[in-house]
C-alpha cells in the first residue's frame, strides 16, 4: 500500500481516506478483517455506485474481492494485482473469500473482476522469494498444460530471474491466457477447473499446519512433488514424473521438500478440510503425465488412500 496504493489513490484523484489498507499476509484473509473493511465502507457512506480497488498481491484481491462480493449485495472490483501469483492466478477467475480456523478459502463467493490491470514493473520491487512462490503457480500452469509450455517456462528461467521486462511480459501472457482458458470453461469448478488445483490439497494442508507461516507457492510446490509421487505410487504416472517436477521445482529454485517438524498424519489430516473434499472424501487433481490430468471423464477428482498420501510425504522429507 504505502509502495503503490496512496500514488495510485491520487493518479486516480482519490482521497486518501478513502484508501484501507490490511496487515500483509494471510493472517488478514479473515471474516473479521472482511467485517472491519465493510464497516468502514458503510461508516464512510460507500453507497451501491462504489468500486472496489484491489491494489496487492493475493491476499489482498481475495479479501477485497469478497469485500465487493457482498458489499450492498455486490459492487464490482476492478483488481491490480503486484505479485507475480496474483497477476497469472489470483486476480483471474472471480474466486474470492477468507479463511477460517478449519481452513483455508472456506467462506467466499465468486466475483468476476471488471478489469485486471497488471503494470509488469511492479514485479521488480517483489521479495525474490515472492517472486518465486509465483513461478510455482506457472509450473503449475506448465505442467498441466503441455511439454510446451514447460519447456518454454524452464528455458526462460534464467532470464525471468534477472527479472528481465521480456520474458516476464511473455511469462504473464501466457499464464493469464492458460488461466483464462480454463476458467471460461469452468467457471464454478464443477470439472476442468479443478485442474489447476494441482499440487493444491497436499500445498493448502502443508500452508495450514505451518500457520500460513509459509508461502502459498512454496507449499504447492512441495505439494507438487508429493502429488507426482501419489499419482506414481498408484500408477497413474510413470515414475519420471516425479523426476520431472522434481528437476523443474530446482531449476525454479522452488522447495521440493516437506518441512522436516511437520508429521505427515498432520499434513493428512489437514487435508481434511480442504474445499476439494466431497461427500467426505479428498479429492485430488493428479497429473498422468504433464499436459494430461487424469480422471478426465469422471470430472478430474481422484481419491487416495491415505497410506499412499502418508508414504508420498515421508519420501518428500
Ligand atoms: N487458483 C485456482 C483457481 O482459481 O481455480
């Protein structure tokens, strides 16, 4: 906020009391904050002709996105996504919401954006670490999509290091359209949505035990590894997918392994409560190869035992 919302207020001539800003970082992502936002907004006489603004990384689109979600019975939200996560995935799809004790993005609603405006330098002022658990979201993006673009994304990785202008400009096009594509064809995650939870059910257990401690990308990264490794025990994938998004997680510089003081019955339990359980079952979105999910004709859900989840962890440490 203090970097680009307070200019952006006044480019937009704005007035800075109309500008709230939150704590960064996912502890914000709560109903209470979502409550604290909304009582300022009627406090200071928001009326159903306001646009919500939301300047930030994830966090901050989800709760202000949830914020206009609900605000008078929605209002809409224009997002300005400063992260390299929020500008390929984040802002794009209309998913907003908060977390709860019992887990993440439990409450929450699905709010298109108006408009999605990503000025590419910004990502130049991110903590490399940020800019990391981004590109964790485009292997993601990489690895479900086709040899292609994961081989165009591990070419380039050099380049997106040193932060250079083209090959991030390229790097965001082709991640927004990826994102793009499969939303329009899903957008409430009834089926092929569901693919881009990839690496997602062991990534959000992992991001909850370590309370949010750690980085949404890093855990889907390490929860990556861990779901090639299911998909290979149960011999949905060859055993070289694992060697594969191993191989790309390191030419990334992205984490691979499970924290060592996190006890894999944690992790599984923590699984529990993700939104991708149904009728009490997790589901996970597993590749067979990459550019491939499996379970493709019964909607992209696949359910584990939990010895293959708890073994899949162990060999991750
Ligand atoms: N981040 C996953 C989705 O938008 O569906």
């Amino acid at each position: 906020m203090p970097l680009y919302g307070i200019p952006l207020a006044r480019r937009l001539g704005v007035p800075e009391t109309d500008c709230l800003t939150i704590v960064a970082g996912e502890s914000s992502k709560t109903r209470s904050e979502w409550a604290r936002l909304t009582d300022l907004m009627l406090e200071r006489g928001f009326g159903r002709d306001s646009v919500v603004v939301a300047v930030g990384g994830g966090v901050v689109g989800d709760l202000a996105g949830f914020v206009a979600a609900t605000y008078m019975r929605g209002v809409p939200v224009i997002q300005v996504p400063t992260t390299l996560l929020a500008m390929i995935d984040a802002s794009i799809g209309g998913k907003t919401g908060v977390d709860t004790d019992a887990g993440k993005n439990l409450v929450g609603a699905f709010h298109e954006p108006v408009l999605v405006l990503a000025d590419l330098p910004v990502l130049r002022t991110l903590p490399p670490a940020e800019f990391r658990a981004g590109l964790a979201e485009a292997l993601k993006h990489g690895l479900i999509t086709s040899t292609g673009e994961l081989d165009w994304l591990l070419a380039n990785a050099a380049a997106l290091a040193r932060l250079e202008l083209p090959a991030l400009r390229e790097l965001v096009r082709r991640h927004v359209a990826i994102k793009v594509r499969v939303v329009k064809r899903d957008m409430h995650e009834a089926g092929v949505r569901k693919t881009l939870n990839f690496g997602h059910t062991i990534g959000h257990a992992i991001e909850s035990v370590s309370n949010y401690a750690m980085l949404h990308g890093e855990c889907v990264a390490i929860g990556m590894l861990a779901e090639a490794r299911i998909a290979s025990a149960m011999r949905i994938a060859a055993p070289s997918l694992v060697d594969r998004v191993r191989a790309a997680l390191d030419a990334l510089g992205l984490p691979s392994s499970v924290p060592r003081q996190m006890a894999s019955d944690t992790i599984l339990a923590a699984t529990r409560t993700d939104k991708k359980a149904r009728a009490g079952a997790v589901e996970y979105a597993l590749l067979a190869d990459v550019g491939q999910i499996a379970a493709a004709d019964s909607g992209y859900g696949t359910s584990v035992p939990d010895s293959v989840v708890v073994d899949a962890l162990n060999a991750s440490r």
